[in-house]
C-alpha cells in the first residue's frame, strides 16, 4: 500500500506532530510524515523528527514570500501530498495558501469558529462556555476559517484556568489529528462549500450536558 506523504510544519513543542509520528509508526496507518519544517530553529519538535528519523529543516527566513519558496522546494522535493500544519505560529504567504489549497489543514484548539486566532483556550474562559474543544479544517487565506473536518469536544470545568483547559483540550487534539488525517488519505473527504462530508463515517449519537447532574436528572425524572 501507497502511503500518503505528509509534510508537516511546526514552530514549537510539537506534541501534535509526536502523534501523527505514532500513527504512522502503524505499518496499517494510510500516511507517512516524510519532512517537517520549522521556522524556528529552536522547535521542540525537531528533536521529536529527529527521533523518528524523519527528514528536518528550518527555514528561518523572516520574509513571507521566501518562506514561501523555500518551504514549496522542499514540500516538492519530498513529493508531499499533504501539508499538516501543526502548531505553525506564522501567518502564511496567501499564495502558498492557494497553492495547496485543499491539501493543506490545521489542528486549532478551539470549536471554530469560535475563538479564532491567538489564546483560544483564554478566550474560552472569557466567554463562560461550558464545553470547547479542537479542529481540524481544511486552510484558507483567512487564519483559522476553512472547512471543518472533525471537531473534538471537551467540558469546561468551574476551576479551570487555561492551562488546564489547554492539556484537557491537548490530550483530543491527539487523537482527533491523526484521525484527520486518515480520513483524508483514505479519501473519504469531499469538501462542498464550507462544508466536508466524510464517506462512511457516522456522527455520535449523544448529547452531554453539562454540568453532567443534568442528566441524572433527567434519569430519573425517566424513572
Ligand atoms: C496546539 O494546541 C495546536 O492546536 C495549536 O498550537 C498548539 C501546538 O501544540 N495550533 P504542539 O506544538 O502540537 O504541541
């Protein structure tokens, strides 16, 4: 079987790429990560490629279109099908965006279109809301819009402050991007408009309240 070449981009900690490495560790997993770029020499996830013997480089070019150019050479050159981005914290050239259009996604911690942009995770907590979580959407020109692939949902906890939001909503990002990603190596995405429709696949058939006491509630008003 023909794995889909994955480019992934990063500019730090890059815990989401650390799970993207681990499912494609699986002989089985229909992509494989065959460069990651860095825009900062300093990125935590370099060592992490590294590790995992995965091709690395830095371009630490400050200009947008050199960015650009370089990082299209070496996308080319590692003949990447799909560029991930993942915790990439520059704003990208928009015809760079353009030229892998449809083949470029994101993971963002919040519900988009809910809390776009920087602090999501703070600007959760700002507006009260009672779950957050993560996405994965297709890139588009304007930062953090673009087709949804799959959300993931977490609760929001009376105590929380955003580091604790931060790691619940983290522990989904790892699961929901490698699913991303193999839904779309599998071919299974169609993109209409705003929207992407996923052969096979079934949304769940929940509803969560919280706080959770709702439900008992509700349980045993049944009862
Ligand atoms: C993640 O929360 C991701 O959603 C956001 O930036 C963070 C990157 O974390 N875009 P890591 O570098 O993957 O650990």
């Amino acid at each position: 079987m023909a794995r889909l070449k994955v480019g992934v981009l990063i500019s730090g900690r890059g815990s989401n790429l650390q799970a993207l490495i681990a499912a494609g560790a699986d002989p089985a997993y229909p992509a494989e990560i065959v460069t990651v770029i860095s825009n900062r020499p300093e990125a935590q996830g370099l060592a992490r490629a590294a590790s995992a013997g995965i091709p690395r480089h830095v371009i630490a070019d400050p200009d947008r279109a050199a960015f650009a150019a370089a990082a299209n050479r070496l996308l080319r050159e590692a003949q990447v099908e799909l560029v991930a981005l993942a915790g990439f914290m520059r704003i990208l050239d928009p015809g760079f965006v353009e030229a892998w259009s449809d083949r470029m996604i994101n993971i963002h911690p919040s519900l988009l279109p809910a809390f776009p942009g920087l602090h999501p995770q703070r600007q959760a907590l700002a507006a009260g809301v009672k779950f957050s979580g993560c996405t994965v959407h297709f890139v588009r020109v304007a930062v953090d819009t673009g087709p949804i692939i799959a959300q993931a949902a977490v609760p929001v906890e009376d105590d929380d402050d955003e580091d604790r939001l931060a790691t619940r909503i983290l522990a989904a990002e790892h699961r929901l991007y490698p699913l991303a990603v193999r839904l779309y190596a599998e071919g299974r995405l169609r993109i209409d408009g705003n929207r992407v429709a996923i052969a096979g696949a079934v949304a769940p058939k929940i509803e969560v309240l919280n706080p959770a006491e709702a439900l008992a509630d509700l349980a045993s008003d049944a009862g």
